[in-house]
C-alpha cells in the first residue's frame, strides 16, 4: 500500500486544485451535453441535396430529452477519535474523488454521443415525401446566393447564448467542494455537521424540480427562436420561388410550362362530377373531404389553409349550401378562379376576396332547387399562391341536429346523405372538424366519421377553438382525451389542435396565424406535454393532410385506371353489337350536327319559287277573309235597289275594312304561311338520311324560333297603302281578266252554297228518300225545322225579290200557319231558319246572274249603257281578285327580301343558346344510344387522363 506524507498529500491536494483551476474552458464545454449535440458540426461538411418533399414542421417533433436525476454521493459524518492513519485515509478519499471525476468524464463524453445518436434516429425518414417539392426547388441555387445566407446565420458563440446557461448544473458539485477545507494548523479536515438535517434534502429535491422546469421552458423557448429563423427563412424562400414563377411566366426561361399534378388531377375530379352517377363505374379516386358539426369551423380551417378569408360568413346561419371542392396548388400570384369561368379573382385584394364570396354565395343559391335548403351539385373553384400545398379538399354542409325554421323538412337528411356519399368512397380522406369550445358528448359528426371508417385508416381529427377551450374547460386533462379520441368512439391517423381567430369575421389570416402561435407558445397543454409541437397550428395539420392524400393518391391511383379501363372496354363492345355503322357521336357532336341540319333546312326557304310563295298567300289570305267579303260586303250590297247604291255600299265597306282589319290579317296570313313552309322543311323526311334522334330538338329551334320572331311592324303602314289603291281600281282592260273574274266569283258562290247546303241538312235532317233507303229518323227539333223550312220557301217562291229579312207580320204569318197545322214553334227558330233558306236562294239566284254575264263584257266597256243586264258584283270580286294577287306579291317579296333572313337569325340565335344550355341538350337528345355514347366520351377521357397523370407522377418521382 501506498504510503504518503503530510506534506505530500497537501500537495498532491494543491496540485490537483491548481490543475483544476488552470484548464480553461470553450464555450461548448460549458454548454449541458443536450446542447452540445445540438452545436455537433463535423468540418468542412458539404450541403447535401435533401430528399425531395422533405416536411418541414413549424415545431420540433424531437421529443424532449428526459433530465438525468445525479444522485449526490452520500458520506457519513463524524469525529474520528483515533488520528493514528489519518494521513493514509486521507490520501484514500482523494484518490476516490480522482476516479470520481475521471468517471464522470467518460460516462459524460459517451452519454453525449448515446444521446446525439438517438436525436438522429428519432428523425423521420423523410424519403418518401422527395415528390412534394418540386424540382425547380432544387435549380435555385443557380439563382441564389446560398453562401450568403449562411454568413447571415449566426455562428456556435452566438447559439450559445441563446441557450440556457446549463453551467448551473455544475452547482452541486460545489456541496464536494464546501466538505473540504484548511484548518489553521494547515491541516485538511472535513466540514460535518453533527445532526444532518431532513429538511436539506428536500430542499435540494426541491432545486432539482426548478431546475428542470426552467430547463424545460428555456427549450421550448429555444425551439421557438429557431422557428422563427425557419419561417423567416421560408418566407424569403418563398419570394424567391415568386420571382422564379413570374419570370417563367414572362418567357425568360423560354421553356413550355406544363401543368401541374394538382392541375391535372383536378381535372380529372372535374370530369368524374360530370360522370352520370347512376353507371357502374364508381367515383374512388382520392381527395380531401371537410365535415363537421354546423359552426365548427370548418370552412376557418380550410380558410387557413388557403390562406385566404374566400367563403361567405353568417352569424348562426347556414353559409355552406352546397359541396365546394377547392383545389389547391402553387403559383407566383394568389388568385383563385371557377371552373367555368375565366375571371381571376385577387386574393390579396379586398374587393375581389369580397366579389368571390358573393359569387359564392349566388352559385350556392342558385344550385339549390324550389323548396331545398341544400344542393349536392358542386361548385369548384382552384386558388393558387405561393407556399400553398397541393391537394384537392371539399367542404361539405355542417351537420346539423335539429331542422330549424325557414329549413326544408328533409335538410338534416340530405345533409347526412350528401356526406355519406363523399365518404363512402374508401380513399377518400377524412378531415373531421370538432369544435372544441362544446361539449364532447354534442358532437355528431365524429359518431358519422366511426360509421364511415371505423378503423381510423383515413380519417384525420382536428379540434378547432383550443383557445377558448383551454380558458373554459376545468380539467385540461379532458382537451387531452379529445385529442387522443378516448372521448368518442372513432379512431384516426392524427389528431391536430388548432387556433382559427378571436371569432373576429374581419381579421386577417396573417393576425390569425400571429394569434395562432402566440397562444401556443403560452400553452399549457404545450408546456405540459398533453400537446406535441407537431400536433398544433394549422400549417403543421396542412402539412400533414397534404402528406396523407399524396400518399393515397399514389396508392389509389393505378387501380382506379385500370378499373376505367375495364369500363372502357366494355362499353366499346355494347356500341359494336348495338351500332355497327354508326359513328359513336356524344351528345355536343350530335347537336352540332343537328344544328348544320337545321341551318340547311332554313336556308332551303329562300329557295321556294316566287310562283309558290304567291300562290299560297293568296290561297290562304282568301281563306281567312271571304267570309268577312260575302257576308258584310257582297250580301249587304246586293240587297240594294240599284247599281249605284250597290257600288257606294261597296266602296264604303271596302274602305273600312282596309283601314281597320285587312292589312293586319294579311300580315298574320304571311307569317302563319311562312311557320307552314319552315315546318314543312324541317319534318320532312329525307330518305334514309332521316335521323329521328333529331326530331324533339327540330321541333323545340322551330317553336322557340317561332317564338322569337316578330313581323316588322311598319309592313302594315306600306301595305295599306297597296290594298286601298288596288280596291279602287275598277277597271278590268280584257276579256281573259273579265272571265277569271266571273270564274272566281262562281266558285266561291258555289262554295259558299255547298257549305249553306249542309248547314240546312244538319238543322232538317234526312229528307224522305234517306230515311226510307237507310232507315233513319229526324228528331223532333228537325221535325219543326222542317216545317218550318218548307213554310219559308213558299213564302220565297210567292215572291223571288223579298228582302233579305222577315218583317214581324211575315214571323206572325209563319207561326200561325205552323200552329195550324199542330206544329208549335217559336219566332227566333223561324228566324234562324229563314237566314238560310233565304241565303240559299241568293245564292243560287247569283250563280244564275254569274252565268249571265258570262257574255256581259262587251255592256261593260259600254258601262252598260242601254242595257238591262249589269254586272256590278263581277267587277266586285275582280278587284278582290287584284288586291288578293297584289297583296301577295307585296308579302312574298317581304318574305324572301327581309323575314326569311330575319328567321335564319333567329334559329341561329336559338341555336346557341340550347348550345349553353346543357339542360336543354340532355332534354332534346335523349335515348340509349345518346347516353351510351356520352359515357363512353366521358370514360376514354377519365382513362387518358389518369394515364397523362400517373406517368407525370412517376417522372416527378
């Protein structure tokens, strides 16, 4: 054994206190071993080129490191009695504070690298994510000068700083230091103390505890200093990325842009909407789909992640009538556009963020039908902006749990069954909103989540309103069991916290974000640990979402193609044995080829013959006014005593009947002649070229067409004029005129004869010969008619000239007659029957006058001087006759001239308007062979889609 002196332990004591005191310390060694793993730099070390798509999270997801508890030596204090070896224990307990401080070296050094390893392997593979970033990221540092922002970084002494002073730690070694000290004989005693005391021990407990608790919050702190150097590095990083988007945009690059994943994918999206849901083939492709109870907040939080304040607001009402499928991708401006429109809308600017919500709002009015509160049909709307991350998400209508008023009676039914249909598709994503500020038990959408995916496997929680929360709920521990989903019976992959605002609809998403990180930063479910860093704010849920659909999409999307393509196949083999020689034409190509029909149909109509046109306007105008001519023209007329009166009374009647009703009657004859022949055009068949898939939307052009047109209204001004000056002309010049004259005269007074024949036969009833050949028999009001007929005509062959009217005698005459003969009949029935026993004789009487003057033309160039036949009434009907045929002539030149042209307009007009009208088509061109040609339009479409898709999603692998 080692024996050594008094002097010479005192100076082995003062040489190991010199050393000691002689080593000057770096400031890493200084630094708790935690942080210096943290300020690990290995010289020379090149920057790598990290995998692509790598998350960034706002918080560290590096779980805290769990504080080592130092167990101070224990020594026994007391006298000793025997000093005998008191050199030699001395030197003993030296020599064991040696290895004591040796030891705590090494275990030191080793417990550092042990710990800097394990941070390292609790990093997440991030290979998996290198497809989010795109791959232009990786060509800014042709552009930027990385170099520069690592000078601007600060160096390891000034990290130091900003960690906590961990030198504190060394502070128990101190207790060793007080054990020892010099007496004033120069010797070296321990300092004991004779009653060790309780209460010392936990006071240094108690100092361990704050200790740990400052160590603690100094890291979060830590974490949050170096979150903010992140953010303000990415937010750099995104003005870079704008300017390289905007100079892409002008051309500098001179490259073709293509569009992007999202774009693409979102087209696809857009197509299967259109898709009739009623086919086989199901929608199963992936997207993001947000539901929650009414006023959770959900469309705060897809607001969030759209980093605009683009939805209407209500305060209690329902704002979200209908499904909006937002599709979310990258771009040098923050914009957003519809569909179906071509208007950007800048979200950095007020106005537009306002017009954008009230198109919204209309869109969603719009789509809900009479009687409905909500509408499945959807409205989509795709806002880029720089830092956005891609993905496609649809916010559902709130559920709701009682049908308020001014709702329709099945609202919170069609709710539910509008979510269960986006949900039912199993790759869908299931962002499920619960507001946190309301009792657990109040939730109905988490009970409808555990239905859809009871599992868990794709459905995300997010709690929204923790800051309210927090400041109302008794037991924190109860925030943790909602986020950890022991109070609901769903399971999900995450479960997020976040803060949407202050209930403010005016702040800004930037206030909002401020809000956000302040209230976690002052946490205590953060502090304490119930919260992870990962787990909170809404960039980290977005991160997350993001993630999660890339990664269904990539798993999902290869079998949805493969799926369309196995309907492809088998709707190409129904059109092959249903249509063999037919084109597979959908239902925009079969309208345009209806329309190149029609459009050929109405120019066919300035191709009619003058001579037809003509011909059929005066055939038709006849038809509508002989009546009116023969009975308040020629009748009254001819019941004169002599030619002058007759030619006045004419004169008189034609003048007013052209001033008032002729030129309107004539234009209503033009317009129904020209429907005839347009009608005429588009019906008729042509051969086997006829394709009766066109008739119904034939027929719909031609009506609305119909309905369009209106006749110019200054034709009747001019065509007045032409009708008055050809009635007053009285002149016929030769005999051919003079005998179409009298021909049309008697063919329209035996018509009108013909017509008053069957007239009487209706009101007596068969005569003898009928009845006795095809046993018949008259009833009693033809019984008394009869009789009465044959009492009128022996009055009439008593006196051929009678008036055309029964004077009351004459009525009195005839009944009594009537009477006499046991036949009781009553004045107005005696009447009645006079006016056409006695039409009948006119006419009759002017067919025999017709024939007369047959040879009366040569009296007629002489004005019937000395000559007792006159023939007034044949030049009547000659100068309808003239008119007529003027008349027409005037129409058809109208027609072919300015009406023809003015209807062409009109069904082209027509014609685009049932173009933009999908309605109407779908209406019009029906059938199976319509429906089967759409779908299989629709399914090469999806397929050659997702092919273009999925081979871009490999390239950018």
């Amino acid at each position: 054994m080692l024996r050594v002196g008094p002097l010479g332990a005192c100076a082995l004591c003062r040489s190991l206190v010199n050393g000691s005191k002689g080593k000057a310390k770096s400031p890493l060694q200084k630094l708790h071993l935690v942080s210096r793993s943290v300020h690990y730099h290995r010289p020379g070390l090149k920057l790598q080129r990290p995998a692509l798509g790598a998350a960034t999270h706002q918080y560290s997801s590096l779980s805290r490191v769990a504080l080592r508890k130092t167990k101070l030596l224990t020594v026994k204090h007391g006298l000793q009695l025997q000093r005998h070896f008191w050199v030699a224990r001395l030197a003993s307990r030296l020599l064991k504070l040696r290895y004591l401080v040796l030891g705590s070296a090494v275990g030191g050094g080793y417990t550092a690298k042990k710990t800097y390893d394990q941070w390292r392997d609790m990093l997440p593979d991030l290979s998996e994510y290198k497809w989010i970033v795109p791959d232009f990221v990786w060509e800014l540092d042709e552009h930027i000068d990385f170099d520069k922002f690592s000078r601007a970084l600060p160096d390891a002494e000034d990290l130091a700083k900003l960690l906590p002073d961990f030198e504190k730690l060394g502070e128990s070694f101190s207790f060793l230091k007080g054990l020892f000290s010099t007496g004033p004989a120069g010797e070296t005693a321990l300092k004991v103390t004779s009653n060790p005391s309780f209460e010392n021990d936990k006071q240094y407990k108690k100092s361990d505890r704050e200790k740990a608790d400052q160590l603690q919050e100094e890291l979060l702190r830590t974490q949050l200093k170096y979150q903010r150097i992140l953010e303000r590095l990415e937010k750099e990083n995104k003005e870079l990325r704008k300017l390289v988007l905007q100079k892409d945009d002008k051309g500098i690059h001179q490259r073709n842009v293509k569009k992007s994943l999202i774009d693409m994918y979102s087209e696809v999206l857009d197509i299967l909407s259109d898709y009739d849901a009623n086919y086989n083939t199901q929608d199963h492709l992936p997207r993001v789909i947000v539901v929650g109870d009414q006023s959770a907040g959900k469309t705060s939080v897809l607001e969030m992640i759209a980093q605009a304040r683009i939805f209407p607001r209500g305060s209690g009402e329902m704002m979200t009538r209908s499904p909006v499928k937002v599709t979310l991708s990258e771009g040098p401006h923050h914009v957003a556009m519809f569909k179906d429109s071509s208007r950007e809308f800048d979200l950095t600017k007020e106005e537009d963020l306002a017009a954008l919500r009230h198109e919204i709002e209309i869109r969603m009015r719009k789509s809900v039908k009479d009687g409905q509160t909500v509408s499945a049909e959807t409205i989509s709307l795709s806002v880029k902006g720089p830092g956005l991350q891609r993905m496609v998400l649809v916010d559902l209508p709130g559920i709701i749990s009682t049908v308020t008023a001014g709702m329709a009676a099945d609202t919170k039914e069609t709710i539910f069954s509008i979510s269960k249909a986006y949900m039912l598709n199993p790759n869908a994503i299931i962002l499920c909103i619960q507001d946190g500020s309301v009792d657990a038990e109040r939730s109905i959408v988490t009970d409808l989540v555990s239905q859809m995916d009871p599992q868990g496997k794709r459905t995300i929680f997010v709690l929204t309103k923790v800051d309210l929360a927090e400041k109302n709920v008794a037991s924190p521990n109860r925030i943790q069991q909602i986020i950890e989903g022991k109070l609901f019976p769903m399971k999900a992959l995450g479960y997020f916290a976040v803060v949407t605002g202050k209930g403010n609809s005016s702040e800004s998403i930037d206030s909002i974000k401020d809000y956000e990180e302040e209230f976690f930063q002052a946490s205590k479910l953060v502090k304490t640990g119930m919260l992870k860093a990962h787990q909170v704010t809404t960039r980290n849920l977005s991160l997350a979402v993001s993630d999660c659909f890339w990664k269904m999409v990539r798993e999902s999307v290869e079998q949805q193609a493969d799926a369309f393509k196995a309907t492809r196949f088998n709707l190409e083999t129904e059109w092959k044995n249903n249509y063999p020689r037919l084109r597979e034409l959908d239902r925009n190509e079969l309208f345009e080829k209806a329309k190149n029909e029609i459009l050929d149909e109405v120019i066919s109509l300035s191709q009619v013959t003058p001579k037809h046109w003509e011909a059929i306007l005066q055939r038709t105008l006849w038809e509508r006014v002989s009546t009116h001519v023969i009975e308040n023209i020629y009748l009254p007329a001819a019941q004169t005593v002599n030619a002058g009166t007759f030619n006045t009374t004419v004169d008189i009647k034609l003048k007013q009947w052209t001033d008032k009703q002729l030129p309107h009657k004539a234009v209503e004859v033009a317009w129904d002649t020209l429907q005839e022949e347009f009608s005429r055009f588009m019906t008729e068949q042509k051969g086997k070229e006829h394709d009766d898939i066109f008739d119904k939307l034939k027929e719909a052009v031609k009506e609305e067409s119909i309905k369009r047109h209106k006749w110019n209204e200054q034709a009747e001004d001019s065509l007045r004029v032409i009708q008055h000056n050809a009635l007053e002309d009285r002149s016929i010049s030769d005999k051919q005129q003079w005998d179409a004259a009298i021909h049309f005269m008697e063919e329209t007074l035996q018509s009108r004869l013909k017509d008053t024949d069957s007239v009487i036969y209706d009101m007596v009833g068969p005569d003898w010969k009928e009845r006795w050949l095809y046993w018949t028999t008259r009833n009693t009001e033809q019984v008394i008619r009869s009789e009465t007929k044959a009492e009128l005509e022996k009055m009439i062959k008593v006196n051929e000239d009678h008036p055309a009217y029964l004077a009351s005698d004459e009525v009195t005459t005839v009944r009594k007659n009537l009477e006499s003969r046991g036949v009781e009949v009553d004045p107005v029935l005696i009447k009645d029957t006079w006016h056409q026993v006695f039409r009948r004789h006119f006419l009759k009487s002017a067919l025999g006058h017709c024939n007369l003057c047959r040879r009366g033309f040569y009296y007629y160039q002489r004005h019937f001087v000395d000559s007792e036949l006159e023939c007034n009434d044949v030049v009547l009907f000659w100068r309808i006759q003239r008119m007529l045929a003027i008349t027409a002539n005037t129409l058809r030149q109208q027609l072919t001239n300015t009406e023809v042209r003015r209807l062409e307009k009109n069904v082209k007009e027509v014609l685009e308007d049932f173009a933009e009208d999908y309605d109407k088509k779908v209406n019009l061109l029906t059938g199976k062979r319509v429906q089967l040609a759409e779908d299989l339009k629709k399914v090469r479409e999806i397929q050659e889609k997702l092919e273009a898709f999925i081979e871009a999603l490999h390239q950018e692998k």
